[in-house]
C-alpha cells in the first residue's frame, strides 16, 4: 500500500493572511518550530508561500516592524500536492523544483496541510530501520 501525502503531513496548516506583517510570519514560524508559513485570502484559499529566506531578506532590507505584508515578500502560487498523492510524487517535485515545502490542498486550492523534506525523511528513517 502505497504512502500518501496525507500521512506523513503536517496537519491543520499553519497559516497567514496576506495583508498581516513580516514581522508575524516569523513569530509564527518560531512558535510552530517551522521554516515556512502558507499564506492565505481571506477565503482562507491559498496565495502564496512565506519561507525563513524570505523573512531573511525582509530584515535584510529593514522591513521588519515596518507592519509591510507579507504579501510583498511572499512566493506567488507556489507548487502544490494533493493529499491524495503518493509520497513519491511530492520528493520528485521538490527536487525537480527545489523547493523543502509543498503546502497540500484540496480541490479548491484550501491548505489542509504542508509536506516537507524533513516529513519524507522521517518515513523513510522509519521504514528503513523496519526493514534492517
């Protein structure tokens, strides 16, 4: 039985609006113990990807406490999985694309999740020391 998206991801999401600060990007990705944050409408449908290079190059150039969204900083449709996917196909886009971050939606392009390479790793350590 193959390994879907939606057993290794992490679940609920977490989440920014576009119109909210840099500067809470990277509180949330410091209290969530992650390196990327899904940025959202506000239908809650997904716009974009905030990663911790991106908050990087916000204080790079003194845009931290500056209230500037995160919209202006974020990555614009980014690549996406279906949580229907077999685990495979998610590495194979991260590396083709090299990204570390898929967000995973639904068919109406919500965020249910976000898959990672640290998530794949994980299985794969797990299935490895199974089969030893």
């Amino acid at each position: 039985m193959p390994l879907r998206v939606s057993d290794i991801m992490s679940a609920p999401p977490i989440t920014i609006k576009e119109t909210e600060s840099v500067e809470k990007a990277a509180k949330l990705m410091f209290e969530n113990n992650t390196s990327s944050v899904i940025v959202v409408n506000s239908d809650g449908l997904l716009t974009g990807i905030v990663t911790a290079k991106d908050v990087v190059a916000a204080v790079a150039l003194g845009k931290i406490g500056q209230d500037i969204p995160v919209a202006r900083f974020m990555k614009e449709n980014p690549l996406t999985i279906s949580p229907d996917a077999h685990i495979t196909e998610a590495l194979e886009k991260m590396r083709e694309f090299n990204v570390r971050h898929l967000p995973v939606v639904d068919k109406n392009n919500k965020p249910v999740g976000m898959v990672s390479v640290r998530d794949i790793m994980d299985i794969l350590l797990t299935l490895l020391k199974i089969i030893e």
